[in-house]
C-alpha cells in the first residue's frame, strides 16, 4: 500500500474527532460575532455621534490586526499580565467571535440601512418607540438581507479557524499536523485536511443557501 494512502487511513479517524472542535469554535464565534455585530451596526445606524465615532475605532481594530497577533496578544499577553487563566479554546471562539463581530457589524449595518426609511417614520407616527421599532420591524428585515454576507463570513471563519492550531486548540489542522509529523507524510495529510475543509465550507454554505432562499422577503431580494 501506498504509504501516503496508509497515513490517511491510520490517521483518518483521528484527525475526524477534531471536525467537532472546529465546528463548535466557528460556532461560537459566528454567535458571539452576531450577538455584538448587532448592537455595533444598530449603534452605528441610530447612535449619537461620539458611539458612532467609538464604534468605527473598535471596527478598524479588530479589522486591521491579523488574527494570529491578536490571539498571542490576548492569550500570552493581556491574559497572561492579569493572570486569568482561560482555556485555548475559549481564547479561539473569543478572538475569532471578536474580529467577527467587526465584520458583522459592517454587513448588518448594510443590511439595516437597505430597509426602506419609510419604515421607522411610519412606527414612530403610529407612536411606537424608536427600541420597539428596531426591534420589531427592522431588525427582522434586516437579518434576513443580511444573510448572503454572512454566509461568506461562515467561509471566513471556518478557514480562520485552522489558525487556532497555534494556541494547541486540538481542532482540524492541530490533528492533521500532529499526524504528519509522526508519519512524516505532510503532503498526503495536508491534502486530506483541505478537502474536510473544503467540505465542510460547501456544506454550510449550501445551508445557509437554502435558508435564504426560504426566509427571502419579496421584493427585496434576487
């Protein structure tokens, strides 16, 4: 047997477990990025001009520092000074959910703002708060304009994720490593991992996909 061929079967298994640590990171992160991006891209669109100005600096931060500084930064630096001790795991679904919110807030500030302004002057007139309208009527439009950008920043993370290896993060690419480096068939393995990556991409693309078409809002949308 082909002994590339043999490396994969031996490490398959292995490497396999480690799609679950991926998924749950990019998980995490896309969570806690839409969970802040929301508030960021509302207080963007309707804050006062000094939460605006506070908003784009903490924007242009986590979106000008490459990810692998800012996870040393944050693990071995910020962490390490306040001696608080949290796993690589956490530190991996913080910083990526950090970065993402960034990137989110700009794609549901998009999003909001594609939502006809009619709108919030018709809730105010029938005397609704301008919370309750956010709320209720524009949020919802909102997210569901949102989601051909945040499919893309589902394929953003997931491939962002493979960096995490760097803290010991025991996910796709620290397995596929380890294993090379005990069977010094770096290529076979290497190309192995891609394609779990690639389809793991497709796939939730595809679902993703498949959701937008379902939730679509006529008129707004292809």
């Amino acid at each position: 047997m082909h002994s590339g061929l043999a490396a994969i079967i031996e490490g398959l298994p292995y490497v396999v477990q480690g799609i679950w640590v991926t998924l749950s990171v990019v998980g995490g992160a896309l969570a806690m990025g839409l969970a802040f991006g929301l508030l960021l891209a509302v207080a963007q669109v309707y804050g006062a001009t000094w939460l605006r100005r506070l908003v784009a600096v903490y924007v242009w931060f986590f979106r000008g520092i490459p990810l692998l500084v800012l996870l040393f930064l944050i693990y071995f630096g910020v962490l390490a000074a306040l001696e608080i001790d949290l796993s690589p795991f956490t530190i991996a679904i913080v910083v990526l959910g950090l970065i993402s919110s960034a990137y989110q807030s700009q794609i549901l500030r998009g999003a909001i703002l594609s939502v006809p302004e009619g709108q919030m002057k018709a809730a105010r007139a029938i005397g609704m708060s301008d919370a309750r309208a956010i709320g209720f009527i524009i949020l919802p439009q909102a997210l569901r304009l949102a989601l051909p950008g945040w499919s893309n920043e589902y394929t953003v993370i997931m491939k962002d994720s493979a960096v995490t290896y760097a803290l010991g993060v025991a996910e796709l690419m620290a397995r596929a490593n380890h294993t090379a480096s005990r069977t010094y068939q770096h290529l076979w393995l290497y190309l192995m991992v891609g394609f779990i990556y690639m389809l793991l991409t497709w796939l939730g693309t595809k679902a993703l996909h498949i959701l937008e078409e379902r939730v679509a809002i006529s008129g707004y949308t292809r």
